[in-house]
C-alpha cells in the first residue's frame, strides 16, 4: 500500500491535511443547508425569516466564542487533530457570514492562529488545502450513490416483510372465521328433520347456505392477502438480494479508493451525517424550548417574546430540513436513516398488532359488512367474538398452516381479529 513506510511525522502531517480538508468540506456543506434553511422561512414569511435569523445569530455567537482557545499555546500543547479540525470547521463554518467588523476579525484572528500552529506543529499549509482529485470524488460519489441505493433497498425490504407479515395473519383470520362459519353450517344442517316437512327447517337450511356462501367469499379473502403477502416476500426477496450485491461492490470500491488515495472520502460521508445528526439534535433542542415558551402562561412576571409563534414556526421548518439533510447524508454514508420507509414497516406492524384495541370491533364489522356477509351472521359473529383472546403473534404463526379446526365453546381464531382491520 501506498505510505505503508511513511514515518509518524509524514503521517501526522498527511493525517492533518485530511482531517482538515474534510472539516472545510464539512463546514461548506452545513453554510449551504443553513443558506436552504433561511430560504425556506423566507418563503413563508418575512417574521419566519427574522426568527431563524436570530436564532442563527444566537448559534454563531456561541460557537465563535469556542474559538477563544486557540489563542493559547497551552491548549495547543494538548489540542489533538480531531478538536483542532473542529475549531477549524467553526471558523470556516462562519467566515462568509459575519455580521460586523468586530465578528470578521474575531474569525480572522482564529484563522491566522490555527493556520499558524497548525505550520509550525505539524508543517501543513492550510492555503495550499485542496480537494481531492477529480477522479477520487467522481469514485467517491459512485460509491456513495451505490451506498445510498443499499440503504432504500433495505429499507424498502423491511416494509414488504412487515406487509406481508400483515398480509398472512389475515389469510390465518379469515381461515378462522370461514371455519367457524362452516361449523355452524353443519350443525344447522344436522338439526334439520326433511321427515317434518317443517317450514323452520327449510328456513334453518337457508340460513346453513348462507353460512357456507359467507365461508367461500372468506376463504377466497384467504387466498387473497396470502397471495398478495408472496407477492410481497418475492419483492423483499429480490430487494435483499440486489441490496448484497450493491453493498459488496461498494465495499470493495471503497476499499480499493481508501487505499490508493488516502483520502478515505466515505469515512468523511459518514462524518458529515454524525454531524448533520448534531444538527439536527440541536435544532429540535431549540424548537421544543420555544414550543415550552409558547405553551407556558401568560403571566405579568412572564417573558415571552411577541413573535413567539413566528420564532417556533421557523424552528420546527428548521428542524424539518436538518433531519431531511441527515437522513439523505446518512443514505449517501450507506448508513440506514429512512424515516418514511420505517414508519410504513411500522405501521403495518402496530396493525398487526391493533387486534385488541376498543375499535377492533367496530372495524371488524366494517369488513365484513363490506364482504356483504349476511347481517344476521355478522350479528353473531359480533357476539361470539367479544371477550376472546389470544397471543398477537399466533395468527403469523398459524398463517403458514392449514386452517384451524373449530371447537365449540374456545376462545378460538384471535389472530384474525388483528388482520380484519386493515
């Protein structure tokens, strides 16, 4: 490998370009997302703007005073690459965006004593930075892209599997019920004495008939969600498979790029999501205590900002687009941040496991009176359901096997419960 014989000053000095490109890269990258940020409120109203702009300006205060330790020799004695390189971000992360002379200079004044320490400790240049060759940007946003498809495949995996884990405990539900319909059917049909010629065992076949019908139309329900749940194994199957093979190419792209440049420009893909999660983290930080303000009393002794509504509205859209630009930064790192697509895959689950909510009743009946199973057998079917119980997960379970006998007087066929809600 390339520097594989470099001495420890040659590495420092080569680890130190690096950290530092990456951290200017960085701060670049989060100047541009607070730039999107200030756009958005803009679009929303000029009182949105001022909010976000003061909010920015009470960040950028607090930040710059981090920079007064580089000042101090004493510090530098210790400082290690990583807490030099982030002093170097702050700087860099606000040098286009002083408000004043004094702000400028206070900026100024760091650059020059980092970029001074930085010369005479570890003889790098800070003004003769730059990015890495085209050719290693143009690989690293390859692997990037290949990353970032990995991490939606997944993801997109996870919601298929959840769905059709959905999909088979309501094959298993109705397997129950058009069971238990059958076994009403055939007692119905074994109370019936043609030899009467009554007109109440004609009338008690009918309603045997109906029991049957309802059973064929949930049994064909049956087929139904359990073809569409292979459907969905098939999708989650292919997915994973395709996800394998993006994620071993890049890795081994990755490998090959990190050994032949030095530069490992993924390691710094992933740093940038570390700190758009930061971001992220501190803008909703700062949207729940405005939230906390605006909620509180209005007292005489209380100090609430008049544009308390404006000020928290900017926050929470500044929340928004921090974990928006961290989500999509995380794909980019091949790292699995995908809210919508886990949000889904959970939904579908807590479905699964909504059969003993006070609703599940009341939707219970919504299907099947959309099935248009008779009123009648819905009635019962209302009356014999309530009160029963069983394990969430026995449905999926069962789903995978043929359809369970009915016994009289159990407290049979729960996992349908969870699955005629859908």
């Amino acid at each position: 490998m390339e520097h594989e014989h470099e001495d420890p000053t040659q590495h420092a000095t080569r680890t130190m370009q690096t950290i530092l490109l990456a951290a200017s890269q960085l701060a670049g990258r989060i100047s541009a997302a607070r730039q999107d940020m200030l756009r958005a409120a803009q679009a929303r109203s000029e009182q949105a703007a001022r909010a976000l702009q003061a909010q920015l300006d009470a960040q950028r205060a607090s930040e710059l005073a981090q920079l007064r330790p580089v000042h101090d020799s004493r510090w530098w004695d210790t400082a290690t690459p990583d807490t030099i390189a982030e002093k170097y971000e702050i700087a860099s992360r606000w040098r286009e965006h002083a408000p004043d002379d004094a702000t400028a200079k206070a900026i100024a004044d760091a650059d020059a004593a980092i970029a001074q320490n930085v010369r005479d400790r570890y003889g790098v240049d800070i003004s003769t930075l730059s990015a890495p060759p085209a050719e290693v940007m143009a690989a690293a946003a390859e692997i990037a892209d290949k990353r970032a498809a990995e991490t939606r495949l997944r993801a997109s995996s996870d919601v298929d599997r959840a769905k059709a884990e959905f999909l088979l405990a309501e094959a298993n539900a109705y397997d129950t019920l058009a069971s238990e319909q059958r076994e009403q059917a055939s007692e119905l049909r074994g109370g019936i004495d043609w030899d009467r010629g009554s007109t109440d065992d004609v009338a008690q076949f009918e309603n045997a008939e109906r029991f049957d019908d309802a059973a064929a139309a949930l049994t064909g329900e049956a087929d139904r969600s359990r073809a569409e749940a292979n459907e969905a194994l098939g999708r989650a199957d292919w997915a994973d498979g395709h996800a394998d093979r993006l994620g071993t190419d890049a890795a081994q792209q990755e490998a090959a790029l990190n050994a032949t440049s030095g530069q490992q420009p993924v390691e710094r893909l992933r740093e940038d999501a570390a700190a758009r999660d930061a971001a992220a983290a501190e803008a909703s930080t700062e949207e729940a205590r405005l939230a906390d303000v605006k909620a509180a009393p209005r007292t005489a002794s209380a100090d609430v900002p008049h544009d308390i509504d404006d000020r928290h509205a900017a926050a929470a859209q500044a929340t928004q687009v921090a974990q928006h630009g961290a989500a999509a930064a995380h794909e980019r790192a091949g790292q699995p941040r995908t809210p919508a697509e886990r949000s889904t895959a959970e939904d579908y689950r807590a479905k699964a496991a909504d059969w003993d909510t006070p609703q599940r009743l009341d939707r219970l009946r919504e299907s099947l009176t959309n099935r248009n199973v008779d009123p009648q057998l819905i009635d019962s079917r209302m009356v014999t359901e309530r009160g029963r119980r069983t394990p969430p997960n026995a449905a999926v379970q069962v789903a995978k096997t043929a359809a369970p006998k009915a016994r009289k007087n159990t407290g049979r066929g729960q996992g349908k419960d969870r699955t005629l809600n859908m």
